[in-house]
C-alpha cells in the first residue's frame, strides 16, 4: 500500500470523525513528508530505523509507513476503517447525496481552515464531486483570519492556476462573506463580482433584536451579489452549545423565494442548521436550497449526508437544490441573474 495514501487515509477518517485537531496535523504532516522525500528514501529509512529522525514523523506516523511499506494495509487504518460508518452508500439521505455534484461552502488554510487548497480540492474531487466553491472567511472575521481583497485577489490567482491542471473538476471561486450589523456585505463589491459563488453569513451579534436580525438578513439576501444564505441560526447544538438567532424565519425565506438566494442546509454535526421546524418553513416558501458541509478540513467533505438525511425528512425537492446541479448550471444561476424558478437542465 502507498505510503502517502495510507496516512492521508488516516487523517481524511480522523477529520470525519471530528478528531482533536493535533491527532489529525500528524499524520497529514507525516504524509507531506514522506511524499518530499527521494525516491528510495523512505524505503531506506524504514530498513535502517531512521525514519522517526525526520522531523514531522513520529512512532505511530512511522509505524504506518513501515507496515505500508510491507504490503499490509497498516493496522491502525484497519482499525479506523472497522470503526467508520459506512457513509453515504444506503440509508437516510442516500438517493439524494448520489445526485449531488458539489458542495458550495468549504475553507482552506487561507482562513481558518486546516489545510491547503490542493488537499480540499484532490478529497473532493475522490469523493466524487465535479466542482467544489472555496468560501474562505471575509475579512471583519480575524479570529478566522479573514481574507483582505488583496489576499483574496492573491487566492483568485492561485485557484486559476489549479484549475489549469484540475480539468475535469473545477474549483470554483467564493467567499463565505459576513452579513455586517446593517444587512451591507463585508468585501468589495468589485471582487464579489468577480467571484462564482458568495455565501452570506452572520457571525456577530448573534443575540441581536428579532426585528433588527430580520433586517439585516433580509437585506443580504437581497443583495445581487448574495447567493447562498449560510447557517441561518447560527446555532450549536454540541458542547456547550448555542442558541438559535431570533429573527422573521418566514420573512427572511421569503425574501430568499424571491430574490432567489438559496437557503444552506449546513451539515457540520455541530450546526445541523437550520432546525427541521425551521427547514420545512424554507420548503413551503418555496427557496432553493445548498447541501453543504461548510468542510475546514479533507475528511469533513464527506459530512454531506447529513444534510441530505435532513432535506430528503423535511421533504426539499431535488430539483431546487443547487448543490445537484453542473458547474455550468450553477455559473448560470449565479452570474446570470438568480431566479427561484430556475432549475438544473431549464
């Protein structure tokens, strides 16, 4: 077995199961090194002992590489493969999440993701996905590490330079921009424009009036650069935990009906938003509607079920979500002018 794939492998199962982040860092860290290495290299140092004198590569990393290196399928992989839940092959959510073709809200290490664009962008595309938007965090957010429109014009940059070699799967351009206290957009409307894909969401004054939160969300799905209404309570339904923002659910749904912005469904085990009470509402408003993972790591990509379990109970039809529609159906949704009635193949 590869040794790269084996402890890259290790890292996606740890990511999807919402590891500690130090667990997964080694071994993705591990596999960058292994994979810089000469040709030869790593099969020398595992004969002579040497490899846990590498920098980034420790006792359980080495041990990986070594069985690996020996033809076995290294035992703790086995072991986390035996621990894994079969995700996405039957069950609740299953016939929806085999008609999805993307996911429209993902972060890198650019923000406050954990790793490279290059990571995100080779998981999603293993996972079957035909393209995948790059919403890093805007940038009010600096406890995310919000992208300035000088870095995020950096960004734009390098994602074309991907995409020169990605063909067939494309990486298309976003933002994930906050909703500011008036309902106005944190970025530059010049490089919203620019971008595939803006996804809009409240990050601050969480506990604001209802009238006041029903305000401000209603003018930013109103806003011609808004696609996509991100995990609209920003609630948290682990840990701690956190409540769920007040505001007009059916106002703001209807403003997303008519302006055409689609509402997220958010599948971060920890978000799960919006609640199903507050999903059907979104559903008899008529909205379109993002199956999401809202991923900051590779393995987090495959928490999409999650959302699809949820749409598929609240009864979301396929055909209004725009997660299940070609890069160029979504292109045409987003730079064509957004209307609710548009749907995948019209």
């Amino acid at each position: 077995m590869d040794a790269v794939a084996a402890l890259e492998r290790i890292a996606f199962l740890l990511e999807r199961s919402l590891a500690p982040g130090y667990r997964v860092r080694a071994f993705r860290t591990a596999a960058r090194v292994v994979d810089g290495l000469p040709p030869g290299e790593v099969a020398a140092r595992a004969a002579d002992g040497s490899l846990e004198s590498l920098k980034g590569i420790g006792p359980r990393t080495a041990q990986v590489v070594r069985e690996a290196l020996a033809g076995e399928v290294p035992g703790y992989l086995r072991k986390l493969e035996e621990e894994s839940e079969d995700i996405g092959c039957e069950g609740p959510g299953a016939a929806l999440r085999a008609l999805l073709r993307g996911d429209c809200h993902t972060h890198s290490d650019w923000s406050d993701g954990g790793s490279p664009i290059e990571e995100m962008g080779r998981a999603a595309a293993a996972l079957g996905h035909e393209w995948t938007v790059l919403t890093d965090h805007s940038p009010r957010l600096t406890v995310a590490r919000g992208l300035s429109p000088e870095r995020l014009r950096e960004q734009l940059a390098a994602v074309a330079d991907l995409n020169a070699r990605w063909a067939p799967f494309r990486l298309l351009t976003g933002i994930e921009c906050d909703i500011l206290d008036d309902g106005s957009l944190d970025q530059e409307p010049e490089l919203l424009e620019r971008l595939d894909v803006v996804v809009v969401s409240v990050h601050s004054k969480l506990r604001m009036d209802a009238r006041a939160m029903t305000r401000r969300m209603v003018a930013a799905v109103r806003d011609p650069h808004a696609d996509v209404l991100g995990h609209c309570t920003g609630r948290l339904v682990t840990g701690r935990g956190r409540p769920e923002s007040r505001f007009d659910a059916d106002e703001v749904f209807a403003a997303c009906a008519e302006s055409g912005t689609a509402v997220e469904i958010n599948s971060r085990p920890e978000r799960l938003d919006p609640p199903r009470r507050l999903l059907r509402r979104a559903v008899a408003a008529g909205t379109l509607f993002a199956i999401d993972t809202d991923a900051h790591a590779p393995g987090q990509l495959d928490w999409q079920i999650l959302g699809c379990a949820r749409a598929e109970e609240c009864g979301v039809p396929a055909e209004q979500v725009v997660t299940a529609w070609s890069a160029d159906e979504l292109l045409g949704w987003t730079r064509e002018g957004r209307v609710p009635a548009r749907v995948a193949g019209a």
